[in-house]
C-alpha cells in the first residue's frame, strides 16, 4: 500500500480530443516534490489484508491517487458529482480517525499500565531480595521458591516490554497509513479550490466582455450592474495578482472605470449649456448616475461639485463685487435668486440624480459659502457708512432665510423628522455670523436710546395722581417694556457676545436709573417739608418703583439664563442692580421714618417742656401722648395704605420702634428734673405710650388683625427699660440706703456713672449726690451678683442697647444690623439670602448692603403675620399667589406667595387681647409700685432718723 505526500499539488489539465470534447485528467504540478512511497513486508501486507478483508480500492496494496480520481471524474459532466463524493470521503476520513483516536488512546492506556505494574513488581523484588541478603539464618526450600519467582517476574517484565515495543511500531505504522487519507483531504480542498476560481475566472472574462459592449453602446443601466458584478469578481483575485493573466484581468477593469468615467462626463457636460441649461437626455443622465454610483464616492463628489458649480456661475456673474445689484440693500434678490434655481432643480434636474445624493443640499451649502463671503466683503467696505436699520433689516432677512432652508431639507424626510434622528440640516448660522462684528453698532444705536429715554425721566416726570391703582412710577414699566422688546429682537439675531453686550448695556442703564432717578426723588436729609399724605406718598411711590424694579430684574436674570448662548449665561449677573434697588428701597424706609420722626417731634417739644419736677398729682395721660397718638394714625396708617409690599411695611414698623424708643429714652433725659410724683406720672405716660404703638399693626386697616406675640414682646423689651428707669426714679431719696437698695434692685449693676445718672434726673445737688456716691461706692463691694453696666441705662446714652457695630438683636436682626450699620456709621451685619446676619467688610460696591428684605425679616419680624397679602399684585401678577410679572417667569422670589412663607408661627404665640393684657399688667404694677412707695414716705415722716430695706 502507498501513501501520497500532503503536500502534493493537484491541478485539473483539459486534454483535448478529436471530438472537440475534452477529457479533465489530474496530474502532479511539475514543479511540487512529492514523498517516497513506503513499502512494507509482503508478510505485513498479506496480514493486514486478511485481517481487513476489505476490497475498497483506497486500501489496495499498490494505490495510486491520481489514478483513482480520474477514474472517479472521467469527465468534466461528471464533476456535478464532485460534492456527493467529497461528502463520502470526509465521512471515511472521519471514521478512520475516530478509530484510531480509540486505538492510540487504549494502546496508550494499557502501556502505562504495564509500566506502573512494572516498576511495583521491581520494587518488590528489591526488597525481597534486601530481605534475604540481610537474614544470617536462610530457609533455603523458600530460597528456591523466592529465586524462581524471580525468574518468572524477570521473564514477565522483558515480555511486557517487548509487547510495548511492538505497540509502539503498530502506532507508526498506523499513523504512515492514514498518511493517504490526509493527502486525499487535501487533494479534495485543492481541487474543490480549482473547481470554484476556474468557474469565477470564467464569470469575470464573460461579465468584462459584456461590460465593454455595453458600455460602447451606452447602455449605461445594464453597465452598470455588470460593473457591480465584475467589481465583485475582481475582488476574489486580488491574491491572484502574480499571475500575468488575473493581473492583466485587473489593469483591463480599472481601464475600463477610467474610461466610463471620462465618457459619463462629458456626457453631463453635453447634457447641458454653460448657463446651467438641460438639454440631454433625462433617461440616459439618470442611468449614468447609477453607474457614477458604483465608481465611488469621490467620482460622484467630483460630478455634484461640478453640477453646482455649473448651476452657480450665473450667480457670480449677476452678483459680482463692487456692482449695485450685490449691495447689501440688495440682498433680498440674492436669496429670491436661489429660490428660483431651487424651483428649477425641482421640478427638472431632480429627477437625474438619486435621492441619496442630496445634490439640493450641497448647491444650497455652497450658495450660502458665497453669499456669506461676499457679505462679510461688502460690510468691511460699508462699516462706517452703514445705517442700522438696514443692518438689521438684512440680518433679519437673513435668518428668515437660514429658517426656510432649516425647515425645507429637515421636513423632507418625515420618518426622521418624527423620530428625531435629524437634528439639524446645517443652515443654521450658514450666513448670518458675518454680520455679528457689526452688531455693535446696534448696541450703540440702543445705548443712545435708552440713555435720552432715561435722561428724560431724571429731568422731569410727575409724580402720579392720587390714584390707588397708580402705585409705581410709569418710567419704571416704560424701561422694562424697553428691555423686553429689544432683547426679543436681539435674541433673534444673535445669542452669543452681542447678546451679552445687550444684558451689560441693561445692567448699566438699570443702576443709573435707581441711582440718578429714583434716589434723587427722595427727600433731602434735613430738608424741611410739611408732613403730609402727598410728602409720604412720594416716598412710597419710590419704594414700590424700586420694589417693582427689584421683582421685575430677578425675572429678567431667569429670562437672559433661559435666552443666552450657554457659553456666555455664567457672565450674566444682574447682583449690582438688585443691591442698587435694595438700598433704594433702604433709603425710602430710612425717610419714612425720618418723616415720622419730624411729624412727632413737636409732642417731642411737649414733653419736654412739661414741668415734671413741680408736678403735685398723677392725672390722666399728658397732652404729648395724645399728639403722638394722632402722630401714628396720620402717618403710620397712611404708609401702611401706600406700601403695596406689606413686606416693607414691616421693615419701616420695626425701624419705627427702635428710632421711637431711643428718642423717647433721649428726650427722658432732658426733662431732669423729675420728681417722684412727676416720675408717676412719666410712667403713666409711657403706658400710654406702649399702647398705642401696639397698634401700630392695625392702623389703616379696615379689619383688625390679631397683633404678633414677638411685636408684642419687641415693644415691652424697649419700653420695660425706661420704665425701669422712672420707677427708679420714683424712689425716694431719703433714706439713703433704701434708695440705693431700690436701685440695685431695678437697676442691677454697680456702674457709678449709671447711678450718677439717676441722681441727675432726680434733680439732686452736688451735695447730696456726694453723700449718696460714698454710700453707693461702699455697699456695691460687697454685692457680688450685680452687672458692671446694665443694659437699661444704655438707652440713656443715646443709642439703643440692642444696636451694635455687628447688627441688631431683636425680631427683625439682620435688617436692623444693617440699617444701623447706615445710619450710624458701623459695618453692619450684612444678610445672606439665607437670613442670617453675618459680619462683612465693606467692598467698593456702595450697595454691597446684603439682601435687606429676605427670608430673616419673614421668620423673625413682629409682622410675619402680616405676609399673606404681598405685593405681587400691585406689579400685574396674581395676588393670591405672588406669579406673573412682566417677564412671566413664574412665582417672585422676592414678593408676592414667597413673602408668606413667616406666617403663622407668630400669631399662634399670641393671638387677640396680647395688647390690653400688657397694658392691663403695666397698669397693676404702677398702682402697686405706688403703694409701696407711699408706704416708705409714712414710715420717713414718722421716723425720719430710721433707714431699712425697701420692700418688694
């Protein structure tokens, strides 16, 4: 039996016969070596042939693989079976590995076995044979069995071996006899191989041989899918390009793609005039289209850039530079010109070129390339005589164009369109950035605008009638209503820098206004004026205009953020027109309660004049009271009717307190002496007193109003110290020490000026004070639990105790720290949006006063309760919820429903009757107060030498 080499190489050769029919016949390639053939023993082969018993020619002595597959396809009909009988072969192949998979795997098995049995039986025998050597006394009948078993296991192992050498020589022999069965599979691959690039040779050489007719007719439909299939083909071969004849099939094909490109061409080029005209055949252009197609992406660019080109010489020849027709006034016929060329694409030329090519699309691109050139061009020439209503006008005119390009080639496809796969044709800013350098010129045109608008309001505008629906100044609406349109405007013409140039601008007018116009409407400080309801109501015209103002930029900072390009929204601050508008709004609380203060300043005089050291008896309530009570009802209620935003009511009513409280204090000292019966008196007074600024909440409301438990608090807080301090002066002098006693029991503190003070408004001479400070000096020594100086004498220094340098402790903290910050020259505790006071240095901004109306008045306000009608209304929003605005851009951050976020904890505390309980209890103490005082000037007249304690 032979065995074929693997590596053997198979080719089919034709031998031609007389019949004109050829005989296909394998033959060994020449130039492939082949291996020797292995002969075996005759005595071999006879045993494997008996063992085998098989007649299949495959296992035949003498077997020859050429002969057997010639005889196999004798002819090339009966090649159609070459599929059947590689089937069969791979399935024998199959087979014969399979078994012999099994018989190497069982030989190899059963040897290691062998082996393992093997070197136990040798150890055994080493040491038996260890055991005998080493036993002195040998039983010598075991001797000779031991040695013969020796023997047998010796002659069992060279056995074993010799079975496993020839196991070794059947798995040569077994694998030099499948040697055949690999070669055959390799020769079936090989001839499979011939079989399959014979076969697509042909199709090539046949496909080329049409391909060249057709496309000499110019049939270009049919050319074009036999050059799909022979571009397909050629491809097979590109391993094949060493052979002379698959090299000259290739070198023939690209020829032949040259060629039908040059002819397709010229071709278009026939097809039409050099004005863009059609005048070749549709039919035949189109089929051309399809063969440019298969040519590749490149030869269909070349031709579409060629078509547009063509399509747009007219227009730079109507639309050349320096011509009348190509002004920018012009630019309108340009766009009108391509509407045109479209129309006659559409309607003519479309139907050439395939869908997928989007030649509208690139002449649309390309048209808006030139025209954008050519107006960047005739800008730089006309910078500097251009108007910019025209300017604008053809900007517009140019968006409007990019718009109907943008909607024409993304509604084209309504499938993409509805799945949102489309996001944009790329028409958006095709022309329009050239004019963004030149929109300065418009932000010029709207600076000088709003400037004289502005200018205008400074110079002159009334103050609005009487009128409860007037309630801001007009100017106000009139700038916003400015800000509104011309952002619109410029939003649709850029979003980018000169958007952001417009907001700057804005800002910029925004703070001349509240500066040179609103601030300027307020009354000069020290200005002389009647008090009066057209005084107060310009004031509080001014207060509403910066409300309003403050409200409506908060909507424009939202609306600019919502209209900006997003490179530029960080860039957008509106934080020095908002602190511009709050400190208006400070300055017009500062002058209501200046104007209050100037209106009850002659009971003030009143007071004063009273002669409270000769008063004999403690009657009804002193005149000045009743000048203060019509004081509060003229000013106070009428300011609470004008203020739209009760917000700023409140704020004016705590600032209220706090001036009224330290004057009160003030002009107590300046009506020294005071007697005891005048101190009763005083005290009577400033019962009063605290009752009518209880009701301050109610004045010029129709309906009454429960009055917060923290007002009521605010207001006993600032009056109990003065108090305080008249029923220390009630006291009477004589005893000494029963005085002195009585002051460290109201007055708590060891403070010798505090004491001197006291004595002073008691009217008392040097003299006695000398011997009253001895006694004082001694007896505090000892006192360990009084205070170095206590807070109720600091009223008598001129300013309240409860305003420092860092703030104001008290139910509106954070806006008092501030005001007080102002007024008396300190760096006030500016307010974080949070509410909270902190300390601050001062900037260079003179409106870096802190957020002066947020949240912290709303949660610590003695009005909070008051909230629920804020001012969104008064400015066009919705009253019940604090939305709209001239901007619409929601619920007020500022105003309106947020400034009712404070209610409710407040009035749960206190609740109605807080105001004449108080009253009720000031009333029991004096009474009580009297009696004890009476008691100590019977007991002086009965004992004028005696001296004790004072009672509680």
């Amino acid at each position: 039996m032979a065995a074929a080499s693997a590596s053997s190489t198979l080719l089919l050769t034709r031998n031609p016969t007389p019949g004109g029919s050829g005989i296909m016949t394998l033959q060994e390639s020449a130039y492939v070596t082949t291996t020797e053939t292995i002969q075996l023993a005759p005595e071999l082969n006879s045993s494997i042939t008996h063992i085998l018993r098989s007649k299949d020619p495959l296992d035949a002595q003498e077997f020859n693989s050429v002969e057997y597959i010639n005889k196999i396809f004798p002819n090339e009909h009966s090649l159609t079976a070459v599929d059947q009988v590689l089937t069969k072969l791979q399935t024998k192949a199959q087979q014969v590995q399979e078994e012999l998979r099994e018989l190497t795997r069982a030989q190899t098995d059963g040897g290691q076995k062998s082996q393992e049995e093997v070197e136990a039986a040798k150890k055994g025998i080493e040491v038996t044979m260890l055991l005998i050597t080493s036993t002195e006394r040998v039983n010598k009948p075991l001797l000779s069995y031991i040695s013969t078993v020796y023997l047998n296991i010796k002659m069992l192992f060279f056995k074993i071996k010799e079975i496993k050498e020839k196991a070794t020589q059947s798995e040569q022999m077994v694998q030099e006899i499948t040697q055949d069965i690999k070669s055959l599979d390799y020769a079936k691959r090989h001839l499979t191989t011939s079989i399959t690039t014979l076969k697509r040779l042909q199709m090539l050489v046949t496909a080329l041989d049409q391909l060249k007719a057709m496309a000499q007719r110019k049939q270009y439909r049919e050319t074009a899918q036999l050059l799909e299939a022979v571009l397909q083909l050629i491809q097979y071969f590109r391993t094949f390009q060493n052979v002379r004849q698959i090299a000259e099939l290739t070198e023939s094909v690209a020829r032949l793609q040259t060629e039908l490109e040059r002819d397709i061409v010229k071709d278009f080029e026939q097809g039409f005039t050099q004005d863009g005209i059609l005048v070749g055949n549709i039919s035949q252009l189109a089929s051309a289209c399809l063969v440019i197609d298969i040519l590749g992406d490149d030869v269909r660019q070349s031709l579409v850039d060629w078509y547009c080109q063509l399509q747009l010489r007219a227009y730079r020849s109507i639309f050349k530079p320096n011509e009348e027709v190509s002004a920018l006034d012009n630019t309108s016929r340009r766009y009108a010109w391509l509407k045109r060329l479209l129309k006659i694409h559409d309607e003519e030329h479309a139907h050439i070129f395939p869908s997928a090519w989007d030649v509208s699309h690139v002449l649309c691109v390309q048209f808006c390339q030139i025209t954008r050139a050519d107006l960047a061009d005739i800008l730089v020439k006309t910078s500097s005589t251009i108007e910019v209503p025209l300017l604008l006008q053809v900007l517009q005119l140019t968006l409007d164009f990019e718009a109907q390009l943008e909607n024409r080639f993304l509604n084209r496809d309504v499938e993409f369109a509805l799945n949102g796969e489309v996001e944009s044709a790329g028409f958006t800013e095709s022309i329009s950035p050239c004019f963004e350098p030149y929109l300065s010129l418009y932000i010029e045109a709207e600076d000088k605008a709003l400037g004289e608008k502005i200018n205008g309001f400074k110079l002159q505008e009334p103050v609005p009638e009487d009128d409860p629906s007037v309630t801001v100044f007009a100017s106000s609406t009139d700038i916003f209503l400015s800000y509104k349109s011309a952002l619109t405007n410029c939003a649709k013409l850029s979003r980018k820098k000169p958007f952001l140039d417009l907001c700057i601008l804005f800002g910029k007018w925004l703070r001349f206004y509240a500066n040179d116009v609103l601030l300027n409407r307020l009354p000069k400080q020290g200005e002389r004026r009647p008090i009066n309801r057209e005084y107060l109501r310009s004031i509080c015209i001014v207060l509403n205009t910066a409300d309003y103002s403050l409200t409506t930029t908060n909507q424009a900072k939202e609306r600019l953020w919502a209209n900006i390009d997003p490179e530029f929204v960080e860039q957008v601050s509106m934080e020095s027109e908002r602190q511009a508008f709050l400190y208006i709004i400070n300055s017009c609380t500062m002058a209501l309660v200046r104007a209050v203060e100037s209106h009850y300043d002659p009971a003030m005089q009143a007071m004063f004049k009273l002669p409270w050291a000769t008063i004999e008896n403690v009657g009804d309530q002193s005149e000045y009271v009743s000048m203060i009570q019509g004081t509060l009802k003229t000013c106070v209620g009428t300011i609470q009717e004008l203020i739209t935003n009760k917000r700023y009511f409140r704020t004016f009513c705590d600032k209220f307190i706090e001036s009224f409280v330290s004057r009160f204090a003030i002009n107590l000292t300046r009506c020294k002496p005071i007697s005891e019966i005048g101190a009763e008196q005083m005290l009577l007074d400033t019962q009063a007193v605290k009752s009518l600024l209880l009701e301050i909440p109610n004045l010029g409301l129709e309906t009454s109003v429960p009055v917060p438990t923290s007002f009521v608090k605010f207001v006993n807080r600032g009056l109990s110290k003065v108090e305080t301090v008249l029923k220390t002066a009630m006291s009477p002098h004589d005893p000494v020490e029963m005085f002195i006693d009585h002051y460290f029991l109201l007055i708590g503190d060891r403070n010798l000026p505090n004491f001197q003070k006291i004595l002073e408004l008691k009217g008392l001479k040097r003299a006695e004070q000398q011997q009253m400070v001895d006694l004082f000096q001694k007896k505090q020594v000892n006192m360990e639990n009084l205070q170095e100086n206590s807070a109720v004498m600091s009223l008598l220094q001129g300013m309240p105790a409860h305003v420092s340098s860092q703030g104001v402790v008290g139910p509106s903290a954070g806006l008092a720290g501030n005001m007080a910050g102002i007024v008396l020259g300190g760096a006030g505790g500016l307010i974080t949006p949070g509410g909270s006071g902190t300390s601050s240095t001062r900037d260079s901004n003179p409106y870096q006063l802190g957020n002066i109306v947020t949240s912290s008045i709303l949660s610590h306000s003695p009005f909070a309760s008051l909230a629920g009608n804020g001012g969104a209304g008064a400015h066009g929003g919705d009253p019940a919820t604090g939305t709209g605005g001239l901007f619409g851009l929601g619920q007020d951050k500022e105003s309106g429903a947020g400034s009712s976020a404070g209610v409710g904890g407040a009035t749960s505390q206190g609740g109605q009757g807080q105001q004449g309980g108080s009253f009720a209890a000031g009333a029991k103490l004096n009474v009580n107060f009297r009696k004890l005082v009476a008691g100590m000037r019977a007991k002086k007249d009965q004992d004028p030498g005696s001296s004790g304690n004072p009672g509680n």
